[in-house]
C-alpha cells in the first residue's frame, strides 16, 4: 500500500505542508512518525478518507484531470450544467461510484453552506442599512442646527443677557 509524505500531501491537494502537519495535529488526518527524522507519513487509504470527509479535497481523487475542471466550470455555471457535470463524473466512475456519490454529496453541502452564508450577510446588510438610516437621520438634524444656527444664537444669547439681568437684580 502506498504511503505520502507531509510535502506530497501538501502538492496533491494544493495546500501548504503546514496545514497537512496541522491536520495531522488535530487528528483530522492520521499519521505514523517513525522518526522525528523522516517525519509524518499518511497511508494512501487514510488520504483518501480525509478526502472523502473533506468535500474542497474530494475533486482532487479522481483519476482524470479533466473532470475537476469540467466540475469546476460546472460549479462556476451553476443550475442544470452542475447535474450535467455530476452525471458526467457518474459516468466516467461508474453509476455505483463512492466518489461520484460523496462529490455529489458535497455539492449539496457547498449548496447548504452557501445558503446559510447569503442568508446571514443579508442580516448584516439590513442591519448596517438601519445603521446607514439612523446616521442619515442624525445628518438631517445637524443641517437642520447649522440652517438655523442664527436663530439658535439669537435665542442663547437672548436667554444668557436676561438671566444676567435677573441676576442683578
């Protein structure tokens, strides 16, 4: 059975090899260390799994460079094209595929995540467009001061000389 190093982790999925030694830290990758010296090494049945679990890696297992392409051409176009490209991978894998199933699965998921986040920065936008209101408001009511600052001079002026008039008296 073969077997990957840190490095050829890191070159397989694109990522850097600190990140692979992170996953291998947390234990969301497993790894043997038979000396400090030769470093971490994966079984290639443990890249796979971490793959299969990891829906931004799963593209990276399949055989045929031209499908993670087309899959992301499909992913870019969105809609019918996707079901397209899945039923493309079906094909090239085998109707009975576990990889054709998982990527199939992890679109739904990449779909779920991305829901979830259109439907929070919706959230923050009507907040800051209150906050945007609430400022505008505050704007209107400082032109108003500055439009009528003569009368607002007049009138503290007018009150201050009477209170010193009272005053004296």
């Amino acid at each position: 059975m073969a077997s990957y190093t840190v490095k050829q982790i890191a070159d397989i999925l694109g990522t850097n090899p600190e990140t692979v030694r992170r996953w291998i830290r947390d234990n969301k990758l497993k790894a043997v260390q038979a000396s400090r010296k030769s470093g971490n090494v994966v079984a290639e049945s443990e890249l796979e799994r971490f793959i299969h679990s990891t829906p931004k890696y799963l593209s990276k297992l399949t055989k045929d460079a031209s499908v993670p392409s087309l899959v992301g051409i499909g992913l870019l176009m969105g809609g019918a094209l996707t079901y397209a490209m899945i039923n493309l991978l079906k094909e090239k894998l085998g109707d009975d595929s576990k990889e054709a199933a998982a990527f199939e699965n992890s679109l739904h998921q990449n779909i779920n995540k991305l829901d979830e986040a259109i439907r929070q920065k919706q959230t923050l936008i009507q907040q800051t467009q209150a906050e945007i209101e609430d400022m505008r408001k505050q704007i209107e009511q400082f032109n108003s001061l500055l439009e009528n600052k003569d009368l607002l001079l007049e009138s503290t002026t007018t009150s201050i000389s009477t209170d010193e008039e009272d005053n004296e008296k």
